[in-house]
C-alpha cells in the first residue's frame, strides 16, 4: 500500500467543492455554515478538537444529498430532512473510516432539540448537531430574504427573531443565546455574505499539516465522494467504482508502480464528481439531449478538474480524472488534449469510462453485453478516438476485465455468457 502526503483537511475542504455543484444559488452553503457554527463554538468556549469536528461535520453535513430535485426541496423548507438525505449521509460517512465518527451527528442534524435531548448520545453529539441544525436554518433564512433585498442588514433581525423563537423547542438555549450574542454585529453578517467567512477556514486548514496518508484513508475519502455522485441517477450506480476498479486493473496488467496504480484507481473515483452540477432530468432523459443540454453535461469532466487541482500531493490525479472524455484524435473535452499530451494512465482512465457505460443500461439504450462491447472499442480504436493497447490488453483479458466491473452493476446487468 503506497502513501500519500497530503493534508486531510485540505482534501476534504476542496473535494467538498462539489456538494457546490447541486445548487447554484447557494455556492459555499456548507462553508457558511461551518463559519457560522465555528463562532458558536468558540463562544461557548468549546475546545479546538471539539471545534475542528464540528467545523467538519458541518462542511460535510449535506453529504446524503446529490439529486437536484431534494436539494430543491431543502431549499424551500418543504421538508426538514429532505430525500431522507441524513440517513443518507450518516450511511455515507459509517462506511467511510476516517470519517465514521461523525455518521451520528450527521444522523441527527435536523432534529428538534425537544426530541434531540432524550435521545441516548453523548451530550457533544448532540449538541455538534443541533448547532449544525441552527446554522443550517440560519443560512436558508438568509438566502431566501435576499431574493427579497440584496442588504443583507436589513434582513438580520428578523433572521436573528426567528431563530430566538424556536429557542428550547427546536434549538437548544444555550447555542441559541450564544448566537444572539456573536451575530449582534454588523460583522458578523457581512463576513457571511460576503464569504469572507475564511478565517477560522484558515486556520483549521492549518491544524493538520502535510503528513503521510495511507492510500486506504484517501481511498475511503473518494468513496465517499463517488457514491454522492452516483447516487444521482439509479442508470450511475457505483459507475465510478466500476471506473476505479478496470482503471487499477489495466495499470496493474500494464505493469505500472503500485503507487500509480492507486492514483489511478482515485481518479476513476473522483472523474466524475463535476456531475453534481447536471440536473438529474438530463442525466435520465431518455431521448437525445438539446444542445444546451449537452454543452451542461459537457462541463462536468472540467468542474472535476476544477474541484480537486488545488489539493497538494494529488500530483497528476485531476488531470487523469479530467481526461476521460478527451480523445486520441482531439476531438474529446474539456481541453482537446490529443496524442501525447494524453498520458497512458488518462487514455486508461478514458477506456475504462466507456467499457463501464456500455456495461450498464442507461435511459436512452440498453446494456450492451460483451462482444458487442468490444466490437464498439475497436471500432473507436479505428477512428482514433480511444488507445488502441489498452483496448488490446481489454480484449486480451476480457473476462477478468469484466469481473472488475461486475460487482458494480445491478444484478440485471451481470447475467453473461462468454
């Protein structure tokens, strides 16, 4: 198992990037909230390893969203816990190791303190989520008073009314109070509105400096971020997993480092994060999209390369992840990479993104089963769009390159005969 050295903070903050993506209107949603709970906590004079896990877990806490239509939902209040999407997130984060234990916090973060207070969890917990929950509520009031005004100071009073109402029923009066004290103010507003809320961003950053990384904490991280983004669609189930485990497995047969292997396997996890952004209407259309649907669906390998190009000891994952709709013959995007400029492990990156499509059924085709499969890549292969080895070394070791993807797909995918 190779190491990494990264900071885990800083990967976390950056490929949190994504949860961006889902609504437009409402860019840095979970930063903002992580400020918000941050100067909670400092004023409650929590202590900095109670404040770093809050701050994460805030950054993280709409993890179990990814379809655009219960983000909506959230955003209009039609529901407390939209889509389920807690449960969703706390599912997420248990499988995730180094992250697990905030799957409670997570869990809880929309519930009501007169419920919250009888549950059986540690009183940090539950706390953690409750002022998560606040902050939560907070942002969402103050989005949606400036769609009425753009001075964000005419809105906080009655921002700040709304939230000491809810005080002992659905917040707990302790966070409550300290909230009314920290957003008294005009600062207080103006950092949040103006997302110059990075300060404390800054200095939690700082906390945990660049350190060796087994590749299997990083790994559990990309999971995580890969089933938010497969989950969107029911046609995307663990695609990206399927991606990872016959890109790892080409590098393995084209005999590269194992080090490289494991970068590879993490941008077959992490390509498509930039879907996040694509409307879940045009990822399950069924007919051909209109152009300005495809120009939208075109975007995402560049808002992937966009997300994770700052994270420091990622070396040449975002361009890998990026690439894998470029095209031998430059005729791919984002970039028109062509030839050389496309490294071996991005052109195996590019085939293993269609072998692991064409093995799933998507709304506008059915699955297409092996031969036929292979027939589609050399016929790629002839127009010089896809790496002719790699194709060669799939079509060598069919089988086995079918079983890297099998345990990814929906049991009505995997029925075949060779």
């Amino acid at each position: 198992m190779s190491i990494f050295n990264i900071n885990l903070h800083e990967t976390i903050f950056c490929l949190s990037d994504a949860l961006n993506l889902l609504g437009s209107r409402h860019i840095d949603h979970g930063k903002r909230v992580a400020f918000i709970t941050a100067e909670c906590a400092k004023a409650l004079q929590w202590d900095d390893r109670q404040i770093d896990d809050l701050f994460l877990a805030a950054i993280l806490h709409d993890c179990g969203i990814s379809k655009t239509v219960v983000y909506e939902r959230l955003v209009n209040f039609n529901g407390k816990n939209a889509g389920n999407h807690c449960v969703k997130g706390a599912e997420l984060l248990s499988a995730c190791s180094p992250l697990a234990y905030l799957a409670d916090c997570i869990l809880h973060h929309h519930v009501d303190w007169e419920e919250l207070k009888g549950v059986d969890l540690s009183d940090k917990v539950k706390l953690a989520a409750n002022c998560i929950y606040m902050a939560d509520t907070i942002d969402f009031l103050v989005l949606q008073y400036l769609d009425e005004s753009p001075n964000i100071l005419t809105h906080k009073d009655l921002v700040r009314k709304q939230i000491a109402s809810k005080k002992d029923s659905v917040f707990v009066a302790t966070i409550v109070d300290v909230f009314m004290a920290v957003s008294e103010p005009e600062s207080f507003w103006l950092t949040l509105e103006k997302g110059h809320n990075s300060g404390y961003a800054k200095a939690w950053l700082g906390h945990k400096q660049v350190v060796p990384t087994p590749f299997s904490d990083l790994k559990s991280i990309a999971l995580l971020y890969s089933r938010m983004v497969d989950a969107k669609s029911h046609y995307t189930q663990q695609h990206s997993e399927g991606v990872a485990n016959l890109a790892r497995f080409l590098g393995e047969l084209f005999a590269l480092p194992e080090h490289s292997c494991d970068k590879l396997e993490l941008a077959g996890l992490l390509h498509d994060l930039g879907k996040l952004r694509v409307p879940d209407a045009i990822l399950e259309k069924p007919g051909k999209l209109t152009e300005a649907e495809w120009l939208l669906m075109q975007r995402h390998s560049y808002d992937t390369y966009d997300i994770i190009k700052d994270i420091q000891g990622f070396e040449e994952i975002p361009l890998w992840a990026a690439q894998h709709h470029e095209r031998v013959d430059g005729s791919g995007y984002p970039f028109h990479h062509k030839g050389d400029a496309l490294a071996l492990e991005s052109r195996i990156i590019a085939v293993a993104d269609v072998f692991q499509s064409l093995s799933q059924a998507r709304p506008y085709r059915e699955k297409i089963q092996p031969e036929e499969l292979m027939h589609i890549l050399n016929l790629q292969v002839q127009a010089n769009k896809i790496d002719k080895q790699v194709v060669q070394r799939i079509d060598a070791n069919l089988v086995a390159c079918w079983e890297q993807v099998k345990t990814c797909l929906p049991i009505e995918c995997i029925e075949v005969e060779f």
